[in-house]
C-alpha cells in the first residue's frame, strides 16, 4: 500500500523502497490517542494504513476539523512540520489507526541520498498542500446544502468513514443542520 502510493509521486527501486522503509516505524493508535497534540512540535509525517486521523484545533473549547486523513494519505500538521513551529493543531485517531511514522530528519537524510528521494518529497509536499488547500478554499466558498453535495461528489468516503459529529465540525455545522440537509438528500 505504501509503495502504491508513493510510486504516484515517484518511482522508487527496490533498493530505494527498501532503504525508505527501513527509515519508518509502524505505530498503531487507539480510538481517541493523540498522534500530535497542540504545543508541540510535529516532526514527521504519519502514513494511514488503516483508520482515520482528524487534524483539529481548539476555538473556544470546541474542536473545529480540518482535515481528515484517510487510509493512503499522510497525516501532517504541515505548517508546523515544515517550519518547525509549535503547532496550534491535533493530530486525533478517530478509529483504531495503523500507521508507518516517517520522521522528518529522517526524510531529510534521505535527501542527501538520492535526487529520488528529494523529488518524492517535493511531490508529496506539493500533493499534501494541493489537497489541504483546494478542499478547504472550496468548501468554506459554498452553501451548507452545497457543501455536503460537494463532499457526497468529491470525497464520499467521509461520509462512510467519518462520524457525523466530526463532518459537522469540518463544515462549520451545527450537528442538527447537517442531519437535516442529509436527510433532504
């Protein structure tokens, strides 16, 4: 799964597969374990295998969602990653989560072995912002009922993997609002 996915970015031999691998931890997560908590700093990127990671931050006590980040996807808190700031956000298993734990200095070593795994890297970081920005510009542009017919369209797995007290918090809904456009459907 992993190779598959990273071959989507660039092609890596056995060899390069092999030494990206060696550089990973598998890490498992219990429903409700944190993977990365506010005040912190975030010194890697986690590679769902199974399960769903939420990205959230606090406003005024409640969990407002971000992201959510699904099997085949990378769960970062990017601006805190790249920049080496202390993040304002949580990483949250919202299921029991299986995932492979790249650590930062580790992907930058592997910088300095290969163009490869630079051009991985870039690919991913590009894939990563692409996809965090397009849906948040897009969705926070759109009515509620227009919101939810652009995720049944575009990401419909979140409604089958995402709870519907968390896909309110990602849309900016009242949990009740959400239920009814959903029942309107």
């Amino acid at each position: 799964m992993l190779r598959n996915t990273l071959h989507q970015f660039n092609v890596l031999t056995d060899e390069e597969f092999e030494q990206f691998l060696s550089v990973t931890q598998l890490q498992e997560f219990k429903k409700k374990d944190y993977l990365l908590c506010e005040g912190n700093y975030h010194n890697g990127l986690y590679f769902v295998i199974e399960g769903v990671v939420g990205l959230f931050e606090l406003n005024n006590d409640r969990e407002v969602y971000l992201e959510f980040f699904l099997p085949t996807s990378f769960a970062t808190d990017l601006e805190s990653l790249t920049a080496q700031t202390v993040t304002r956000k949580n990483l949250v298993a919202l299921d029991d989560c299986k995932t492979f734990f790249l650590p930062r200095k580790a992907l930058l070593a592997l910088y300095d072995v290969s163009p490869s795994y630079e051009r991985l890297g870039r690919k991913m970081l590009e894939h990563i912002i692409t996809q965090q920005h397009t849906l948040t510009s897009v969705i926070k542009s759109l009515s509620p009922k227009e919101q939810y017919d652009f995720i049944v369209n575009n990401r419909p797995e979140l409604l089958q993997m995402v709870s519907l007290k968390h896909l309110a918090s990602y849309l900016g809904l009242a949990r009740e609002t959400l239920s009814r456009i959903r029942s309107k459907r």
